[in-house]
C-alpha cells in the first residue's frame, strides 16, 4: 500500500542521497476516512512513529496538535493501523474498513465514534515532574 511504500522510498532516499530531505503530507493516507478523525489521527500517529523513527523522514505536513501520542492509541486501533500501514497481512486494510464501518454506524446511531479520552496522569504532575515525561 501508499504507506508501505513511502516508507520504503524514505529508507531508500535517506541510504542513497544521505543529504537529501524527506517530506510528505500525511492526509492521503487517511483520506478515506474522513468524519472519522480517531481512525485518521492514529493512522498518521502510527506512520509518524515509523516514518521518523526507523526510516528517518524529516518532516511531515501535519496537523501536530491534534495526534494522539502513539502510547495513548487504543491498543484495537494501534493494531489495525500497523497492520494496514506496514501491508501485514493481505486483509489488512479490510480489517481497518470494518472497524471504520463499525465506528460510522455507531455514530450514526447517536453513538460516540471515539473511546473515552485516557487522562493523561502525568499532566497534573509538577512542572519539573512533567518535563521528564
């Protein structure tokens, strides 16, 4: 899939062009799911945490404010963004539709779309307590 191989062509751009700068804009990979901004934020939270870390992209056109700190993903969710992410398995993206689906007919049942935010402990924390986080 589009994720897979712009990782792909990241790790290879950064091995072969050491200097060269890797950019992207990470709506098209979540365009699909549009009204459902959980499954959107951690599919980008998912693929930043790849993108940056193992493969070494410089920067991405994103709404930074707005991902939820890869930890913090459901770990149902966590799951099934890696999987379609990394192309896992040959269903993966079936399986991540599903669940979408899942979410679009709770919402349209007058349901939540999203799971109850976790409190994040650490921020009630001192500030110096805070900063080791």
């Amino acid at each position: 899939g589009y994720g897979l191989d712009f990782l792909n062509a990241t790790g290879w751009i950064k091995q072969n062009l050491p200097h060269a700068k890797v950019s992207g804009g990470l709506s098209n990979l979540s365009f699909g799911f549009r009204g459902l901004e959980q499954i959107r934020m951690a599919m980008h939270s998912v693929f930043l945490n790849t993108a940056i870390g193992v493969h070494k992209m410089d920067m991405a056109i994103v709404n930074a404010g707005a991902l939820p700190v890869y930890t913090d993903i459901e770990p149902k969710l966590l799951e099934l963004c890696e999987a379609a992410i990394m192309n896992k398995e040959s269903n993966s993206g079936d399986l991540l539709c599903e669940f979408a689906e899942q979410m679009r007919e709770l919402k349209a049942q007058g349901g939540s779309a999203t799971t109850e935010k976790k409190k994040d402990e650490w921020r009630e924390k001192p500030v110096a307590e805070r900063l080791k986080h």
